[in-house]
C-alpha cells in the first residue's frame, strides 16, 4: 500500500531565505508524485508533478523537486521564499486509479516572515 | 471554462438533517472524487467515479452517498448527518486515473 510522510508539519523562514519541504513515500510500484499548494480558505493548487521523466522537476512560482528513488524521498524546495509562497503544502502520492488514485500526506504549513 | 464548482460554500446542519453537497466540472473529465479535510489533515477519499453510471468507495465512505448520472455532475448525499461530518468537502476531476486531479473551492460544513 502506498503511504505519504510530511516530516515537519510547520516550517518558519524568512523572507528571501531557503525553502525546504520534506517528504518520504513508500510505495509497491513505481508512483506518480505531486506537490499541490492550498492558500487559506482556497481549493488545491499543483505545484508538480513527476511522473518517470527527469528526476529533477520544476513547478509553478519557482518552486522544484527532486525525485530519489534510493532515498524514496521527494523534496520541495525553492531558492527563495515570498511572502505570497506562505501557505499549506501537500506531498501526493499516486499508485494508480480509483481508490488509489492519490494518498495524501497530513501537509505542512509554511510560514514566511518578514 | 470555469473547471470544478461546488455548492454551497458553507453550510450549517443540525444532527439529523440531510443535504446533498453539488459539484460540476466543465472539462469533460471521466474520473471525479469526493474528499474531506479534517482540520491540521490531509485529504481523505470518500467516494469516486470513473464514468457515468460508475462510482465506488473510497477510504471513508459510511454515513455518505453519491451517484453519477451525468459525466459533468456528482453530488454527495448526507444522510442523518453527525458531528463527526463536520468537514471541508472537496470535489476533484481528472482525466485519467492517476493524472493530476483540479479542485473546487470547497464546501465548509458544521454539523451541531
């Protein structure tokens, strides 16, 4: 069965700083996985998406990932944090259809100060 | 092209009543799914769809029904409604199975 941990339910960082989000999956098959973004009181956003092409992915505002099979480890990152980057971050994992469709990590809540 | 809406926004029940949750998507899109977020949680499935006509359980389904009549529409039926429905319910379509799936807004429900 396929399962997501979010390894910091809150990260704090400032303005113009670093951005690491850390995520580890475990799953029976080669997955599918995803970053999606929830801002306050506001659906699901993908950031992106790997799906067995590069390893190496690049989403929407800056944002990238890293695919490690070794480490089964799917990181968010971004160079450089924004006020408007604060939000809820999911890590999603995706086996197949239906029923396993995506496995959702608990999400970690990024804050960004000034 | 508006994507996935829902109806209503918010919505207050007390123990008992019943209510259908609305969602439509405009994408032609033949998987759809029902999901509820508990507070400091992340998504869990309720119920999904692949087609007209097909739907199936997900991981918590009780005290929950849906139907599929149309490839566009897939309402969520409360029945008896509780306390432990109070949730923010999101509908989800995608295309294939294991693609990216687009969201609606949410529908936030407080059952007291």
């Amino acid at each position: 069965a396929q399962s997501v941990t979010q390894l910091d339910s809150h990260v704090s960082v400032s303005e113009g700083t670093p951005v690491l989000l850390r995520c580890n999956y475990s799953s029976s098959y080669s997955p599918s996985l995803f970053w999606y973004v929830q801002h306050p009181n506001k659906g699901l956003q993908l950031l992106l998406k790997y799906t067995s092409a590069a390893t190496l992915v690049k989403g929407i505002n800056g944002f990238e990932a890293e695919f490690k099979k070794s480490e089964t480890s799917f990181h968010l990152t971004k160079p450089s944090a924004h006020m408007s980057d604060a939000a809820e971050y999911f890590c999603v994992v995706s086996e197949g259809t239906g029923r396993r469709a995506l496995t959702f990590g608990s999400g970690t809540r990024l804050q960004v100060q000034p | 092209n508006a994507g996935v809406t829902q109806t209503p926004k918010f919505r207050i029940l007390k123990i008992g009543q019943s209510m259908t949750l609305q969602c439509t998507q405009d994408m032609n899109h033949n998987y759809m799914y029902w999901y509820r977020q508990d507070p400091g949680m992340g998504l869990k499935l309720i119920y999904y769809s692949v087609g007209a006509g097909i739907t199936d359980k997900g991981e918590v389904p009780n005290g929950y029904n849906v139907s599929r009549s149309t490839t566009e529409d897939f309402p969520l039926r409360l029945e008896l409604a509780a306390p432990s429905q109070t949730s923010v319910y999101f509908c989800a379509s995608s295309q294939v199975g294991d693609s990216e799936q687009y969201f609606g807004p949410g529908t936030r429900l407080t059952v007291t």
